[in-house]
C-alpha cells in the first residue's frame, strides 16, 4: 500500500508540473494568438471531460455494484463534487482571466494572488482525481489519469503564463506561478489516495465527487472562457481533439 501511495503521489506530481512544462515557451515567445489560447483550453477542457466520463464514472458505476443503487451512488457524488467547487469558488477570492474579480475582499489581495487560487480551483480536483484513480489498486487507470491530466496541464500552463505576462509581469515570474499551481495537484492527489486506501466504500464516492468537480470547472470556466473573444468553433474543436485524444489513452493505457 505504501508503494501504491508513493507512485500516486508521483503520478499526480508529474502530472501537475505539466503546467510548467507549458508555461517554458513564455521565455522564447512574447505573444500568444487568442485563437490558439482558446483552442488550448477547449482541448484541456475535452481532456478532463473524457477523464471524467472514461477513468471516472464508469469505474465509480462498476464498484457500486448494479442497478438503482449504484446509479444514485455515483450520481450523490457528482452533485456533491460539483456542489463543493461551487461553494469554493463562490467564496474564495480569486480572479477570472476574461471575468475579472469575484468572490469575497478580493481588494485586499494582490492581483497574481487572485491569479493563483482562481488556478488552484482548477488543479486541486484533477489531482484529487488522479489520487483516487491510484487508491482503487488499479495502477493501469490511474496512469491514464495522470497522463490525461498532465496532458491538459500543458496547454493550461502556457495560456496562464502569456496570460500573466500580457499583464506586464516577468516572464520568470510567470513562470514561476505556472509551477505553484501545479504543484497543487499532488496535495489533492495525496488526499484522494489515502481516503479511498482508508475506506475502500468511499471509492465510488471519490471517484464520483472528483468527476463532478471537473466536470463543474469545465462547465462553469474553461468552455466560457474560451467562448468570449469570437473563435468559439476553434475551441470546440479543441474540445472534440482533447476528448478523442483522452478516449485514445484510457483505452489504451487502462
């Protein structure tokens, strides 16, 4: 079992310093098109929908037995899920890169500081759900998991860091800040493997409550947001290629 934690908790290590892996081209290029950042966000969100559906539900239905029960079960931990990023993000302070300020006292916060916790509402999930992934014994699912995330941390990474930069910060600084929200991913990862090691019931519940809440982010921030400066179409392409490309690595991989 100690094993089966430290492999998780790298899995959702790596899979989390994607994001800095995305952000290095801010050092070489000064200017990223809207369109590409909109497609790389619709790609990232097609990744975490396929993870959600492929790695998640499905496998939270199959251990919660059949029928009636194991439909209300996983559908309990969806809306639970959903309904604990909801109440985070309402109460947080953070900052939307199109939205601007929302949330509590966000004047008292400096801007990058909004920057970072409206990024770690995203990143905490999708290590919870690699986390999980790991926790159910199944290394062969929760290294499709990692992959797809880290796969999607890229493009992420990279639309944050010019994001921080056309705000007049440092390249260095962005990169930086790239890297802190990644690292995010395995505390959630970490979490989610020692609950379900715990309390093997409290699988299907995991599993269900990782996949609500990305599936609330994706809803309520990434395809908004790749849909408010005109190349919508772009973006939902990027959407279909990231939930085919994630539908490719968890046949594949898991």
């Amino acid at each position: 079992m100690d094993s089966l934690v430290l492999i998780g908790f790298v899995a959702s290590l790596l899979a989390g310093l994607s994001t800095a892996l995305g952000a290095l081209p801010v050092f070489f290029v000064r200017d990223l098109s809207v369109r590409l950042q909109d497609v790389m966000m619709g790609f990232g969100a097609g990744v975490m929908l396929a993870a959600s559906c492929f790695s998640l539900i499905l496998p939270a239905l199959e251990f919660s037995g059949v029928g009636l029960q194991a439909a209300l079960t996983v559908a309990g931990g969806l809306l639970v899920g959903a309904f604990f990023l909801f109440i985070t993000d309402r109460y947080s302070p953070h900052e939307h890169f199109i939205k601007g300020p929302e949330g509590s006292n966000v004047e008292k916060l400096k801007r990058i500081w909004l920057f970072v916790i409206a990024i770690t509402l995203h990143n905490f999930p999708e290590g919870l759900a690699v986390g999980v992934g790991f926790g159910g014994g199944d290394i062969h699912n929760g290294v499709a998991l990692a992959t797809g995330i880290g796969l999607q941390n890229i493009p992420e990474g990279m639309v944050v860091a010019f994001a921080l930069v056309s705000e007049r910060y440092s390249a260095l600084y962005a990169f930086v800040v790239s890297l802190m929200t990644g690292l995010v991913e395995p505390l959630g990862g970490l979490l989610g493997i020692g609950l379900v090691s715990i309390s093997r019931p409290l699988l299907p519940w995991g599993m269900a409550f990782a996949a609500g809440a990305m599936l609330f982010v994706i809803s309520d921030e990434i395809i908004p947001e790749s849909h408010r400066k005109g190349f919508e179409k772009e973006a939902t392409f990027g959407v279909m290629i990231g939930f085919v490309v994630m539908m490719i690595l968890d046949v594949t991989l898991g």
